[in-house]
C-alpha cells in the first residue's frame, strides 16, 4: 500500500496535467474536473502513504525509472516513503487540492478581452508543480531529486508570469527564474561533484558515507546546496524575488508560498541532514543566513502597505524559522523542529494567502487602507483572517505556536550544549522576530478588519465582486482546522518530531513579546487610531518598504555589468569575429571593381598596361639580384 500510494502521488498530478492541458483547451469544464478530482485524488494517496508508514515502516526503494549507468556512475533513479516525505506529502496535497478548488471561482472570470482565458493551462501547471514537488520529496536520488527540482522552476516561472500581458507579470517571472536558477547552478554543480567523487547519487548511499567523503568535498557540496536553499526557499541574499512574485494570481502565491517551492530548500536540508552535519561550516551559514532573513524580512513585511507584500515578507521570515530549526541539529534526527514548522505554516499561510484573495474579490484592492471593516462586511471571513494571522504570530494553543516555540527551544537547547554563537544568534534572532511578526500582524488585522474601508480608484486593476462563491470560502474551513488542531501532533509526536520539544521559560518568553506587539497595536489603532507603520521615520519605512533596496544593489553588482558585459560580447562578435568575413567580402568587391574599371576595351591601353608590367617585373628583377 506505501508503495502505491507513494508512486500516486508523483503520477497522478503529472498525468492530470497532460490530459487537463489537451482536453481542456477545447473543452474548459474537462480542465477544471481533471484539476480537481487528479489534486483530491492525489490528496488520498498522500493519507494512505502516511497511514502505510505508520503502520508497516518506511519503504527504502520503490522502483520508477530503475538504474542508469553513466559510465561514471550507476544511478538508481528511485523513490523512497518515509515519515519526511508522507507527511510533508499530504501538506503539499492538500495545499494544492484547496488551490484547486479556490481557482475554479477565483479565475472563473478570466476570458474577456482584458483577461484572455488561460484557465486550462494555469489548472495543467498546478498539476504539474504539484508533481514535480511530490517528485523532490520522494526521491531516493540526488539526480531524481535535481529533476522535479527544476521542474519547479519552469512551473513557477509559467505561474508567475501568469497574466503575460502585463509588463510587470512578465517582470516578476523573469527575476524569480533567474535569481532561482543562480541558485540551482549551486546544486548541479554540488550533483556533478558527488557523482565524480562518491561515484553515487543515491541519498541512502551517500547518507552512510558521509563521514568517510573527503571533508573539503563535504564542505563545499554542503555549501553550493545551501547556495541552492536560499534560492529555492527564499532566503537572504537570494530572496528578492518572492515578493515581486506577488503578481501571480493569489491562488499562485498560496501554492508557492505555503508548502511547496519555498519549503523545498528546507526539505532538501532536513533530508540530507547527516550530510551536513559532516560540514559544521554549512550549517554554521545556513544558522547565520536565518537569523539575518527572519528578522530583516520580519521588518519589511511591518512598512509595507499591501496585504499580499506583508504576507510574501512573512514567508520569508518563517521559512527562515525553518530553516533555524533544521540548523540547530546535533544529531541526524535533530530535524523535527524545522519539520514541524514547515507542516504548521503550509495549512495557516495558504489559509491567509486564500483569504487576501477573497478580500482582494470584494473590495477590488490589495492594498490593506482600501480594506478597512471587514470584521463589519463579513465576520466569518475575519474571524478566519483572525486565526490565521494568530498562528502566524505564534499566539498560542494555535498550530504556529508549537511549531515555533520547538524552533526556539532547539535553539535554546543548542546555545547552552555548545552550538555557539551561532546558536545564540539564532535564539536571540527568533525572539526580536516573534515581537516584530506579533506587531505587523496585528497591524495587518487592524487596517483590512477594523477601522474604515476608502473604495479603491475606479481604475484599481481589480474587480469588484459582491459575494464569494462557495469555491473560494469552503477550503479556508478546510485549511482552518490543521491550522487550530495541529498542535495535537505534540501529544503523541511521531518519530519526526520527536526531537520536537518545548521549554517553557523560552516559549513562555517567546509567547509574551508577540501577545505585547499585539497589544500594542491594536491599542495604537483602535484607541488612538494610528496606524504603527506611521511611527517609522519616513526614510527608514520607505527603505524598509523597498526591501532595504537590495535590488538596486543587485542591479548595481550584477544586472549592470552582466549588461555591459554583453554589450562588448556583441561588439566583440561583431567587429572582430564578423569583421574578417566582412572584411574579405569587401575586399573582393573592391578588387572586382577596380578590375573591372581596368578593362577599358582600348587595345592602347591594354598595351599601356603590358609595358608597365614588364617595366615593374624588370625593375624588380634588378632591385632583388
């Protein structure tokens, strides 16, 4: 049955895709019943592989394409079901089920002539992202693993740039390819070196031999993988693409941002784990780069006045909570921590992404001032709004509270056995940020639930709507309750997250600082109707607002002179290398030319020209003996 369920998953998105893509692009209803019944369909496979695991252990091999021989190395291009991949496995589904389901309304309206109907091959590309991120987290083979890695790549670049005919669509889509693919470069080339050095990409293989591998190969494998974590996952100095990436549809940034492309560099750690725990440099940067993004990140979601950007900020600071607890690992096992945040803020941020569409739906804005009195227009919504917003802010008994105070326990744990200053700026990162996520979260309920709504300009780019459909509301119900009753798992924690623990003197602190940001603010806005961002000084909120302008920076570094390096590429090309063929054509021409000018018809000039002939060959002739 594991085995089964295991291939479903991988399988069934992938074939949902081609047949939703061909046969919905004559007939639409057939796109959206293959999307959603293949993403429920795929959704039950994953249950029945995490039912399997418990109850019959993990399967080590289940054979899909079977083994390659390269000539260098015997690759054995297989899956494996374990507790990781089953239960990171039905986040992932039923993200991409509720996404499903939630498109069939929320893209309903595309086919007019200002929004060209697409809807087949956006519902085929979500079949086929889910495919190839089930095809990451069940792969026994780096090189397996490298496939649905990019596979990602190309489906998010296609899902981003969804609405192709706006500029900025096609802008966001191009940065998030490249930026991502700089990172992926840092994979392959960590693949290439296994395969010439260990002679084997099977991760079981090269989980056992890790201790006995060189340890500069170790090393700089470990790192050119983190390289490809802060890329995939978002994170510092690799991040600056996920908020642009907001100008995908909202059922897109959901998808993305909740369980699947941004946690993959997570997964991808937290599998080769014992790999890494044999670089201490590696995870040393990977501790380092956390502790940056999830504070900075932390303080640009706080400046920015769209509901979707303070939700992009905050999945690159959770993510980089994350990627702390995986850090702080001392022992292979050591990755429940991180784990167990990944599986919480799949269900509360997909949820909170679903309902900025469906607010974006009514009010016809994303931007938060044009949001105001939703907890008046429609309760249930931010009632919804409420909890999800608490669970990202760790407000206990809520699933992002468990699985965030694990984070910092881990940390805790580690800064008192020897992890460091590492481990210390891990902890002390992960308190600020609690307080910071606890502020611009409150901010952010204060300004889209209460307080006053100022309608939009009547050319704000969105539609008005005076309802949801019952495809948009039913899944946030669905996505509710993980996002309330996950923390069950802390009960009878299976063997990921055992290493999962909780001490009270840091969860209580880490609980008090975001509960204090959430006073604060709220006071500061219903009492004193201010909005907290406004105390920032002007300069410093647009700089956080801008993202600290490192895409400036990044256009200074990299864009600029990568340009200006083309331009001598192309000069070059076209000077030196066509000059010669140029060159030679002309100089033909020329002497045909100056030929034929020479052949007057005159029988005294053709004597003229034999005499001076003679005259210059003699001349020579005398010159030379």
């Amino acid at each position: 049955m594991t085995t089964t369920a295991a291939l479903l998953t991988v399988i069934i998105p992938a074939v949902v895709s081609v047949l939703g893509l061909f046969t919905g692009s004559r007939w639409r209803p057939w796109a959206r019943e293959w999307a959603v019944l293949g993403s429920l369909t795929c959704l039950g496979a994953a249950v029945l592989e995490v039912y399997g695991v418990l109850a019959d252990g993990p399967v080590r091999q289940i054979t899909l394409l079977g083994e390659v021989d390269t000539g260098i190395a015997v690759l054995s291009l297989d899956l494996r079901a374990d507790e990781l991949s089953a239960f990171v496995a039905v986040a992932v589904a039923l993200v991409a089920c509720c996404v499903q389901i939630y498109s069939t309304a929320y893209l309903g309206g595309e086919g007019t002539p200002d929004e060209p109907l697409r809807y087949p091959a956006f519902a085929a590309t979500v079949s086929l992202f889910t495919s190839a991120m089930m095809l990451v987290i069940h792969a026994e083979d780096l090189v397996l693993l490298l496939m649905g890695w990019e596979i990602m790549g190309i489906s998010s670049y296609l899902l981003i740039g969804h609405h192709s005919e706006r500029d900025s669509a096609r802008a966001a889509a191009v940065k998030a390819f490249l930026v991502t693919r700089f990172g992926d470069l840092g994979v392959t080339i960590a693949v290439v070196m296994l395969i010439v050095t260990a002679r084997t990409t099977a991760i079981r293989d090269l989980l056992a031999r890790a201790e006995e591998l060189p340890q500069s190969t170790v090393t700089a494998v470990a790192l050119l993988l983190l390289m490809g974590v802060a890329g995939k996952s978002a994170q510092f100095p690799l991040h600056t693409w996920l908020p642009d990436a907001m100008e995908g549809p909202t059922p897109v940034s959901a998808l993305i941002h909740a369980a699947t492309m941004v946690a993959a560099g997570v997964f991808l750690v937290a599998r080769l784990l014992p790999l890494f725990l044999a670089a201490d440099a590696a995870l040393t940067v990977a501790a380092v780069i956390a502790s940056i993004t999830m504070l900075g990140a932390a303080l640009a979601a706080l400046a920015q006045d769209d509901l979707k950007r303070v939700l992009a900020w905050s999945t690159i600071s959770q993510v980089a909570y994350m990627l702390a607890g995986v850090s702080m690992a001392q022992a292979a096992t050591d990755a429940g921590p991180g784990v167990f945040h990944l599986l919480s803020h799949a269900a509360f941020k997909a949820m909170l992404f679903l309902i900025a569409g469906c607010v974006t739906h009514l009010v016809g804005s994303t931007l938060m001032v044009h949001m105001g009195g939703l907890q008046r227009t429609n309760l249930k919504l931010s009632v919804l709004f409420g909890i999800g917003l608490a669970a990202l802010a760790g407000v206990p008994p809520l699933s992002g509270f468990w699985s965030k105070e694990t984070v910092l326990t881990a940390a805790e744990h580690s800064a008192m056995h020897g992890g460091g200053w590492a481990a210390w700026l891990v902890l002390v990162s992960g308190m600020l940020t609690a307080l910071v996520t606890g502020i611009y979260a409150a901010r952010a309920y204060g300004l889209v639930c209460l307080g006053d709504r100022r309608p939009p300009p009547a050319d704000g780019g969105h539609g008005v709507h005076d309802h949801l459909p019952s495809a948009m509301t039913g899944v946030l119900y669905v996505l509710a309750v993980p996002t309330v009753l996950l923390g069950l798992l802390m009960v009878h924690p299976p063997e990921l997250l055992e290493s999962a623990e909780i001490a009270l003197p840091t969860a209580a602190l880490g609980t008090l600082l975001p509960l204090a940001g959430i006073a604060w603010v709220l006071h500061l806005q219903v009492r004193c109707h201010r909005d907290v961002a406004d105390l920032l000084p002007g300069a410093f909120r647009a700089f956080l607002r801008s993202g600290y302008r490192l895409d400036d920076v990044q256009d200074a570094l990299v864009v600029r002179p990568v340009k200006a390096l083309a331009r001598v590429v192309a000069a070059g090309d076209r000077d030196v290398v066509d000059a010669g063929p140029r060159g030679t054509a002309s100089l033909a021409q020329a002497g045909g030319i100056a030929l034929r000018r020479a052949q007057t018809g005159l029988a005294t000039g053709y004597v003229t020209w034999l005499v001076a002939g003679a005259l210059a060959v003699g001349i020579a002739g005398v010159v030379l003996a």
